[in-house]
C-alpha cells in the first residue's frame, strides 16, 4: 500500500486501529481477550507496530527504534503536517483512534510520544491549529 491509497481511505483506521467497543459502523472492535493477546503476543506486536510505522508516515511522523519524529521528508501523496494540521481538521479523529488504540494494545510511550510532538506544534503555533476540544480529548489519551 502506498501513502496515496493510505492518507484516502478513510475507513482503514478503523481496521488497523481497532478499539474495545463500537464507536463507528464498519470496523471491528477488540474483545478483553483479544486485548490480552496483543499486549503478550510477540508477532502481534511486532505485527502491529510495522503497520503503525508505516500508517503514521501519512501524518509525517517517522518510527525509529522506538522514538517518534516529524519527518523532513515530504510525501506530496500524503496529509504531511502543512495539509492536515489545521483547527477542526478532520484526520485529528485519526490521530484521536490511534492514540486511543495505542494506550489500550499497551503501546503508551508511542501514544506519548506523538501527543507530545502534536501539543509541541500546537504550542509553537501560538496554539492555533488545534481546536480545545480535540486538545482536551489527547490530554485524557495521554
């Protein structure tokens, strides 16, 4: 899959970034089981996180041995920071699905980190590309 296909279809972070309840039709949800087996199981950790390294290019974040960066690298296929972050910007519920999907796999520092970067950027910004209410949200995620 390349960054195109992946930044347009909407529907697949429901399926890559599953959640333990329904929030939207059409993606699944993970039962307290399932949970239990992502957060012990070593492939599907390392599974997950391949599809999360490559998944969160679209936004520009790079995955590195752990660490998250904005990457100086810009995909014109993608939602790179320029496209995306903006107030009331529709991939925040992205951002929000993932974080979400992160802390419950167990996988809290990846969560931090992007959070962080995003409340930095924000700040830098004067605190004008993120809307308080998405803010908000992330500061319970974190």
């Amino acid at each position: 899959m390349d960054n195109g296909y992946l930044s347009r279809n909407h529907e697949l972070p429901q399926w890559l970034f599953p959640l333990d309840g329904p929030r939207r039709l059409g993606g699944p949800f993970l039962s307290t089981e399932e949970i239990q087996i992502f957060r012990t199981s070593v492939t599907m950790r390392k599974n997950f996180l391949d599809v999360f390294k490559k998944y969160v290019t679209i936004f520009g974040f790079q995955y590195e041995s752990g660490v998250i960066t904005l990457s100086n690298r810009i995909d014109p296929n993608t939602f790179f920071t320029d496209k995306w972050m903006h107030p009331d910007s529709h991939a925040y519920l992205f951002i929000t699905r993932i974080t979400r999907c992160l802390r419950l796999l167990n996988f809290n520092e990846e969560a931090i980190q992007i959070l962080d970067i995003l409340f930095k950027v924000n700040e830098r910004s004067g605190y004008k590309l993120i809307d308080k209410q998405t803010l908000d949200v992330w500061s319970d995620i974190r």
